[in-house]
C-alpha cells in the first residue's frame, strides 16, 4: 500500500493519497487546489489517480477535484447526501460501500454532523484484514476535537439537528473501529472548523476515546452543548469557499504568474475598487506603504486572514518581496480568491520614489500602551484575537472583535476616535490595524509583541 498524507500548513489542511501497488491504482481524498505533488508523486511510485474522495464540501479552502478530474480523468465522489448538490458530475458513495483498488480497499462511512454528506473512509491494508488499517475522518473527528456543525446554520441546517448527527456519527460509525485504527483528518490546529485541535496530524480512536473531551462520557444533550459553544466566528470566505466547491468553476493553472504592474497601474487597479495587500513583514510594512494598503504578511496564515478582511470576489493587487509573486496568487487560489490584477515590480524602489502616495504605520510598545491608557481620553482599545484567546484575560477596557468579525462589524468602531488594535503577538494587529484604515479610520495603531507583550509588562511589575 502507498498512503501519505499531505499538511498544508498554511491552512492546517491534510489531504490524502492512497495506492494499491500491485495495480497501481490510486485515490486522492480531500486535495488541495495546486495539485502538482499529487501527479508527481503518483507518477513516481507508478500509480494511476482514478478517483478524488471528498469526504463533505469544505468550506475553508478551494478543494482540487476538479483539477485532478481534468488532469487525470478521475471520478469525483461524494457521500450519497451530495446528489443534486453539484454542478459538475459526481458518483455517490453509499454507507458501506467498499472500493476495491487491489489488495488496499476502502470502506466508506456515512458520518454527518459537520456537514449533512459527511463520509469517513476507512482504509484496508489487504483483503485479509478483518479490521481497518486506519480512518480518514475528513471533519467529523480531529485530533483533540470534533467538526463543529454551526457552519451551515445559514443554509437551513441548524446546529442543534447536526451536532446530534454528529454524536451518532461518532459513537455508531467511528468509535465501533478498534483502539489502534489510526486517525487521519482533514485539519489540525488552526483551523476554524473546530475550537482544540491538536498540533498533531496523526493519532488512533483508543487515544481519541481516552483524551478527546467531545468523545468524553455524556448524554446527546450535553454534546449538543459543548460542542455548539465557544465556536470562533468563521471566516467571511467560508460561505463563499463552501459555494465554490460546488460550482463547475474554472481550474487553477499554477504556472500562471501575475501580472507585472507600475506603480500607475497599480493606483489606478486601487482607483478602481481593487484591494491593495502588501505581503511583506508587519515591521516593513509599517516603515513605508502604499496608502489604503491591507497589510496581510505571506510569512503568516496569508490565504485565510485575506479571506477575513477582503470580500470574496474582490480584485486583489499583490505587493510583494520579488520572487514571491506566483506563491501569494496560489496561495490566494487556494481559498478561490483568483481575481489578481497583477504584482507590484520593484516594490521598494517604487514606492521610495513616490512618498505622495506613500505613508507610515503606527505601532506602540506596551510601556507606550500602558501610558496612553492612563489619560483622561484613553484611546479605544480593540481585542482582535478568537474567543478561546480572550478567556485568558484582556487589556483592561479592550473591547473583544475578532478579527474575522472585523468588517462586517466595523460601524460598531469611531472611525475619528484613537484606536489601538492588538492581538497575540503582532500578526493579525497589523492586519486589523490596516483594514481598519483602508476604511477611513484616521489614527490607528497596533501593539507590537501584542498581549504577550503586555502581561510581560505586568509580570515585571511595571505600573507606570
């Protein structure tokens, strides 16, 4: 058998190809958008990808079906609930129905909760093997956590009715597999479409039994509870994400680079509705920028915290370090935000020469917080981190608006009072911090080290 698992970290996506080496055939489950390690490395090993497995439709990325259908004439297969729901043909996967790739074969669970076509796919070494080698579990089970099923509540499924579906699918279809079948889902931690998963990609359902506290010991109502509380807000693109894995979209071409723009080019792009995001460091970004910019740094989670500040749909300019163009628009593609108007050429040179269109950012040091928040006119202070973060403590005053809650929520902020965004340690603050004045706030800062920075402040016993 060839299995190997695919972590994308960026994203906290695993996908999954699964081989038969005696016949060389294959499947991928749940791939990603840029689909070229998958052809490569079924290529190498002498396999022949004939079917992609998407175990739900996914909503925070871009999944690679159709791509792979294109590139490989693979069939796309969803579980059974999926008919009707696509544009694009698909062949349904039945509870229990068994794919034969050789001697590796593939036993499929119907498991909703997260979504309504949830499957999971458990894996057979050899036909001889009476139980399974190990599960693909896609969103219904994580390592330390369960799918959360409050994701579709705007679509007409409620999250009471799929979290009880989800307590069904983990106690009749999961934990009836043994001990040591190994566990392999679709994220890990980071990921919005849960609150505690792990750091790691891999374990087994006795590990998941003993340490997994939505698997702990309690009745229906109580897991309908616990697991439909304390959900972060989920990003602005997953309805858009979640629609597109549906439609019968264009395919990526990862070749493709963007475009090469003038500084011209990009202020008219800008004049004409298009959003500027500078990939670089918040610390670069802050020492000079182009005016209305969105600071989004490709060193972090770029694609996702894009998704949470920008519109889907909306066209998009790249500033970024040379040579990283083509990796920001695929990255972008990954979540199916494919409306690059181009890149920036000379980014630094450009904007050097142009300090008219061009402007600083303002990023305070704790001490510097401390002393602001003393005056008579304290500035408004906005807590950008999720939910699970706050619990922890907050800035004295600090109002809580996560970051993904940023725009739609943005009339609740003055965009004329003096505003100090922080999060953890700096990322998302530069991000908030820039979204909020591309809409027009006139002073905005972000707190540099952010709330680490800030207890360690207090730790040393500072009060002035």
């Amino acid at each position: 058998m060839i299995f190997k698992q695919y972590y994308l970290g960026c994203l906290s996506h695993a996908s999954y190809l699964i081989g038969d080496q005696s016949t060389g055939r294959a499947v991928v489950v749940d791939p990603q958008r840029d689909i070229s390690d998958y052809l490569t490395d079924a290529d190498s090993a002498g396999l022949k990808i004939e079917r992609v497995i998407e175990t739900h439709f996914h909503a925070d990325f871009l999944s690679g079906h159709l791509e792979l259908a294109a590139a490989t004439g693979a069939t796309i297969s969803y579980g059974a609930a999926a008919i009707g729901r696509t544009e694009f043909a698909i062949e349904p996967l039945d509870n229990g129905q068994v794919l034969e790739l050789g001697e590796v074969r593939l036993e499929i669970r119907a498991t909703p909760g997260h979504t309504p076509e949830s499957i999971s796919v458990v894996v057979f070494e050899s036909a001889a093997d009476k139980t399974g080698h190990a599960v693909l579990t896609g969103d219904t089970l994580f390592i330390g956590d369960v799918g959360r099923p409050d994701l579709l509540s705007s679509e007409g499924s409620s999250a009471d009715a799929l979290a009880r579906q989800l307590y069904h699918s983990l106690h009749a279809q999961l934990l009836t597999l043994a001990d040591d079948t190994l566990v392999y889902p679709a994220h890990g931690a980071g990921s919005a479409c849960g609150k505690n998963l792990s750091t790691d990609t891999v374990s087994t359902i006795g590990e998941q039994r003993r340490s997994n506290y939505a698997l702990a010991p309690m009745s229906e109502d109580a897991f309908v509870d616990v697991v439909t509380h304390g959900q972060a807000a989920a990003p602005m693109y997953f309805a858009f994400a979640a629609k597109r894995n549906r439609e019968s979209r264009s395919t990526l071409d990862e070749s493709e680079k963007p475009a090469a723009l003038s500084l011209d080019d990009s202020l008219d792009a800008q004049q004409r509705g298009s959003v500027v995001i500078d990939t670089r460091d918040a610390n670069e970004y802050a020492a000079g920028h182009l005016r209305g910019s969105i600071n989004v740094g490709l060193g972090g989670r770029f694609a996702e915290y894009t998704g949470e500040v920008v519109r889907a749909g909306t066209s998009i300019v790249l500033i970024t370090e040379s040579g990283h163009e083509a990796e920001a628009r695929i990255r972008l593609a990954r979540i199916g935000f494919d409306s690059i108007d181009g890149a920036l050429v000379n980014p630094l040179p450009s904007l050097a020469a142009r300090p008219d269109v061009t402007e600083r950012a303002s990023r305070l040091t704790a001490q510097q917080l401390r002393s602001l928040t003393s005056e008579p006119s304290p500035p408004k202070i906005v807590d950008v981190r999720g939910p699970g973060e706050v619990e922890a403590g907050m800035i004295p005053g600090a109002t809580h608006l996560q970051l993904s809650q940023l725009v739609d929520r943005i009339d609740e902020l003055d965009p004329k009072a003096p505003t100090i965004v922080y999060c953890a340690g700096g990322y998302r603050s530069s991000i908030a911090a820039s979204t909020l004045r591309h809409h027009g706030f006139t002073d905005v800062s972000d707190l540099l080290g952010g709330y680490g920075a800030w207890t360690a402040l207090d730790a040393a016993g500072t009060t002035d």
